[in-house]
C-alpha cells in the first residue's frame, strides 16, 4: 500500500521504531459521532525513523499487518520519500474519552486534545513500563469486585463502565524500567513535583495519539 500524510509523532528510540502519518487538514473540532474512519496510521519503520520529524509531508508504501490490535504499514528503508509539495497542517482533534470501542477506533492513531476532566486511577505499572492508568471523569475507577461477587451482575456492570472510562497514559517506549539494564533511567512523568497519586487530577499540556496495543488502549506523547 502507499499513502501519503503529514508526520504527527515519532519514536525513534525507546522501541517503537516507527511514527504516525495523519491526513493533512484533519483533526479539530468535529463531531466523533459523524467521524466513521481513523485519518491516521501508525507506520513501523527501523530504517527510516530516524530521518523524519513531525510536520513533514511523505508518502510511505509498505505491506499493512495488524500488530497486537493496531493497523500499522511496515516501510523498508527505499519505502519512504519526503515530499516538497506543502501539505495543510494537522491539528489535534478536540475530543472526549470516547466510551465506545468502535469510537475508539474511528480515532486510532490519531493526534489529539483530549477534553474533559481525567485522574489518575492506576499507578501500578510507572515504575515497570511508565504507563498511567486514566479515569476519565473525577473520580478513580472502581474494582468490580467492590461493588458485586465475582460473576454477578454488578460486577460485570462495573467491569464494562471501567473499560468505558479508561485509558492508558504511555511513554512513548517500550522500555522494561524496572529491568538492572534500565534502573538509571529516570522515570517518565514522576517527579518530587508530581508524586502522581491516585485521584489526582491530569492536566494534558500538549497533545497526544491514540494508540492500542497489548489489549489497551493507549496516549501516547508525541
């Protein structure tokens, strides 16, 4: 397949080895209920990676696999060209945690601005892989088992109503920091500053992309 888009994000180190290419002109404030396709794809590239930077028009041509959930183009190093023509830039989308996984979709890969209120609900996995676990909304979300017995109604109810509500926030790697090799890595995000306690409010200061991989969900920094 080849298709051409501006460059939205890119990671060159950390594991990803790849960036994200979005239909110029897209993004903004629109409406996800009218919105039934992504305008964005996430391109896997080791060999061309480290050559482009966001704001760039290419065209990429690769085979198209989906890799633990997500529709990628793999590019080989002869698969990508920079592109002279000037392309509208693309401006993030303004919207919501969208609570339907078909929603969800309709954005995946996507640079937004995520709306609304968010706290921290999950701080578990920061110091193994620097991944946050969002609420969407003002309050943390709940363990299933707390409201019901396990298999019961409510519990399913409150299982859904997580999985409606939550999202990761990543780092942008795939880096094990809790692994000897890493341990001299600062941690993304935490700092004396910003303990990121559970129930505190998240404030998103730049924009990110919509991604899923490894059955979540996730926003990744650009």
């Amino acid at each position: 397949m080849t298709t051409r888009g501006v460059v939205t994000a890119v990671y060159a180190t950390g594991g990803l080895n790849g960036h994200h290419v979005q239909t110029p002109g897209t993004g903004g404030e629109f409406d996800p209920g009218a919105h039934d396709a992504s305008e964005a794809i996430v391109v896997h590239s080791p060999d061309t990676v480290g050559t482009v930077r966001p704001g760039q028009h290419v065209e990429v041509t690769g085979a198209v696999v989906e890799y633990h959930g997500q529709t990628r183009i793999s590019v080989r190093a002869d698969g990508l060209r920079v592109l002279d023509e000037p392309a509208e830039a693309v401006k993030p989308a303004v919207v919501g945690c969208p609570a339907e996984e078909a929603e969800r979709e309709d954005l995946e890969g996507m640079l937004l601005d995520p709306a609304g209120e968010f706290v921290i609900t999950d701080n578990d996995d920061l110091n193994r892989y620097g991944e946050i676990g969002l609420a969407a909304g003002t309050t943390p979300l709940v363990q299933p088992t707390a409201v019901g017995a396990p298999g019961s109604p409510e519990a399913a109810a409150q299982a859904a109503d997580n999985e409606a509500h939550g999202v990761l926030l990543d780092d942008g790697a795939t880096t094990d920091y809790g692994s000897f090799a890493n341990a001299a890595i600062p941690l993304p995000y935490l700092s004396r500053e910003t303990p990121m306690r559970i129930g505190a409010p998240v404030d998103f200061v730049a924009p990110v992309v919509l991604s899923y991989s490894f059955d979540a969900w996730r926003l990744q920094p650009t």
